[in-house]
C-alpha cells in the first residue's frame, strides 16, 4: 500500500475515534420552572393527598415498595428512611425523584410536575418537613 492511502486511512480512523468518543451524554439537567409556593404547606391537607393519588398505588408505595407512602405510614417513612433533608431541600431524595434529578420522573408514567406537586413538596420541606 502505499504511504498515501496509509496515512488517510490513519487521518480517516482518527477524525472517526475523535467523532465517537466527543459525542457522549453524562449529564441531563432538568429545570423546574413550577413557581415557587409562598403558603403554608400542610403535610396532611397538601402532601398526603398528593402520595395517596399518585404514589401509594398498588404495585409502588402503598407497602411494597420502599418507602411506604400510605397515608398512615408516609411521614414516619420518609422521616425516618433520610428521604427528606431540611437542611437541604433541593437535596432531598423524594424531591429529586419527583423531579426526575435521581431516577425516572415520579410517579412513573406522569408528566413532570402534574399539579404543581413538586413545588409544593420542596416548600413543605423547606419550612421544615412538619407532621401538621
């Protein structure tokens, strides 16, 4: 062969490694655009409502899977199982699970957001994640 077709063969192979390996996805970032919920969030009255709908269903966290969102069992679960962070909010894994930031979207199978759940879910930890 001759030196020619070698080094386009080379220049070939390298234009093609540097086009495979230059286009990667590691990272998806999500942007809540919800507005931000400026009331008073109660637990019983805004958040059990929203868990007992779309997530404590048969077949996701009605008991079978971790955490148990049933309204009699869903504050002592995500209390107690570090799911929520005061400290934190934005941090806190059942947010980033609704928000799509740790797994799929919650609930499953939902548009991002349905109702405006994640803002009230962030503002109710941010004003301390309170069992009222």
């Amino acid at each position: 062969m001759s030196k020619k077709i070698i080094g386009m063969k080379l220049l070939l192979s390298s234009v093609l490694m540097f086009a495979l390996f230059s286009c990667t996805k590691t990272t998806t970032v999500l942007i809540d655009n919800s507005p931000a919920v400026t009331g008073t969030v109660s637990f019983s009255k805004d958040i059990v409502p929203i868990l007992t709908k779309s997530c404590a269903t048969t077949g996701c966290h009605s008991g079978s899977v971790a955490p148990n969102l049933s309204s009699t069992s869903a504050y002592n679960s995500l209390k107690s199982g570090n799911y929520i962070s005061t400290g934190s909010p934005a941090t806190s894994l059942v947010y980033l699970w609704m928000t799509g930031k740790e797994s799929a979207t919650m609930p499953l199978g939902a548009q991002n957001n349905p109702s405006n759940i994640n803002a009230l879910m962030l503002a109710w930890i941010k004003q301390g994640a309170n069992n009222n």
